[in-house]
C-alpha cells in the first residue's frame, strides 16, 4: 500500500510539472502548440492592477510586458498620419494689451540702415531700440525636422497726432516677427496724421519659417519707431495713446499654426 502511495505521489508530481506538446514532441513551455489555433471561447488574463481575470473589452490587443510578467490588454490606435505630408501639429494664439509706446526721442538708429540690417535671421541684439510685445513671446515644440511655421500678427499702431496739416505728418515704424531672437519676418510701415486727430491705423503681418530644429523654440514679435517728420508725437503699438479708442480696440494678437511631417508617433496602444 505505501508503494502504491509512493508510486501515485511520484506521478501526480510529474503530471504537474509536465509539458504539454501539441504536434511537438519537445514542447518548450507548460502549453506548447505547433500549428494553428482555433480558439471558440473566452482569452482571458490576470490583470495585475487589480488582481482579476480579464477578457478585456471590444478592439483591444493583447500585449506582452516582457519575461516574467503576464500579458495585458491595450487598446489599439491607428496613426491618421500617411507618410511626406504635412500635418497641422500644433496651433495656437496669443494677446497682449500692454503694447509699446515710443516718444520722439526713441528712434532706432537702423532707420538709416535698413537695406542692410533688417535682414533674415539677424539677431534682435543687433536691432537698435526694438522692444519685444511681453504676452507674445510663446513657446512652442517641433517634433520633426520637416516643419512649416505659420505666424500672423496683428495689432493697432496709434500716434497722438493733431488733425493733417501742410507739411506732411507722420511717422515710419517696422515690426518684426523673431524665432529664438532671431528675425524671420519684418514689415515697416508710415502711420500719416489724417483730417482727424489722434490716428489709428491696423497693421497686419505673416511671417514663415521653414524646417526648424527639432525641439523647444520661442516666438516673439518686436517693433521699433524708425522717423519722425514734422512731428513729436507719442507712437503707441498695441496700446492706446489718446481716448479716442482703448486698449481692447488697440490690444496685439499672434497666430501660430505648426505644420510637420511627422517623424515621431505617439504610442499605438492606450
């Protein structure tokens, strides 16, 4: 009887220690199955957050977390991306009512120069007395080296000019559209005195960069007054420098609109 015991112990320890092969005879797993599998029921796996059998729910897929750890189910995300077209990957916009105010004793010096200074990716450094719109300096990420950047500034330039008299009245200005204080659009432009006092006039600029590094940049937009004639007047940018209208009227807004072949995906699985 102890032998019988002995016996039936010895193969009830082997039975389940065993491998099972099916169409193999050296199965290297406690299932292994060499052929197709036809399965008509349930797949289901422990779920280790909560202890629990799973099944999982409707188009999810079962992914491995690697030696040692039972599978989990994932849900499956198709790209709408196809490949060497350009997507719109980030947009955004931004505005700002502080503005800038320029008096007749802040002229740049690049007036006289303009033909050579004001030139692609110069250095804002290098600009004399242009001052940066404080809310429009922005972050943004590239994720691809394939990139097309879109900006599109706009504000309301005011001078408190008296009513248009003989000789002609205004002012010149420029205004500049900077990627990492570097220059990549720049419009100048002349606000004259009119029949009426107190000017005010929309300006409108887009500016274009193309394949940026990957990586954090910063956009920011900056203006200068150039020259004066026949007028001491208070330029205003962005802001207000007479009652006629305010700051709302007045405020600056900036455009970014990113576009890039991707080159980096976010997971396909959730």
């Amino acid at each position: 009887m102890k032998k019988l015991l002995i016996i039936l112990l010895s193969v009830t320890q082997i039975y389940l220690c065993a491998q099972v092969g099916i169409n193999t005879r050296s199965p290297k797993s406690v299932l292994d199955v060499n052929g197709d599998v036809n399965l008509r029921g349930k797949l289901s796996v422990l779920n280790t957050t909560n202890n629990q059998i799973t099944t999982g729910i409707n188009d999810q897929v079962l992914v491995s977390q690697g030696e040692g750890y039972p599978p989990i189910w994932k849900t499956l995300r198709i790209p709408d991306y196809e490949q060497n077209k350009f997507y719109l990957i980030f947009s955004s916009s931004f505005s700002d009512r502080t503005g800038l105010k320029f008096t007749s004793s802040e002229e740049s010096s690049n007036a006289a120069t303009i033909s050579t200074t004001f030139v692609k990716n110069v250095n804002i450094s290098t600009l004399n007395l242009f001052r940066k719109i404080s809310s429009l300096s922005q972050p943004f990420t590239l994720y691809s080296a394939t990139s097309k950047m879109y900006f599109q500034f706009e504000t309301v330039v005011q001078a408190d000019f008296p009513s248009n008299g003989n000789p002609d009245i205004s002012i010149d200005y420029a205004c500049g559209i900077f990627v990492d204080d570097k220059l990549v659009n720049l419009r100048q432009r002349n606000i004259k005195a009119s029949s009426g006092t107190n000017t005010f006039i929309t300006h409108n600029q887009i500016g274009i960069a193309e394949n940026l590094s990957k990586g954090n940049h910063t956009v920011s937009v900056a203006c200068a007054r150039l020259k004066s004639y026949n007028s001491t007047a208070t330029l205003g940018i962005g802001i207000n420098v007479a009652s006629n209208i305010d700051s709302f009227i007045a405020q600056s807004s900036l455009k970014v609109d990113a576009y890039e072949v991707p080159e980096v995906f976010n997971p396909v699985t959730n």
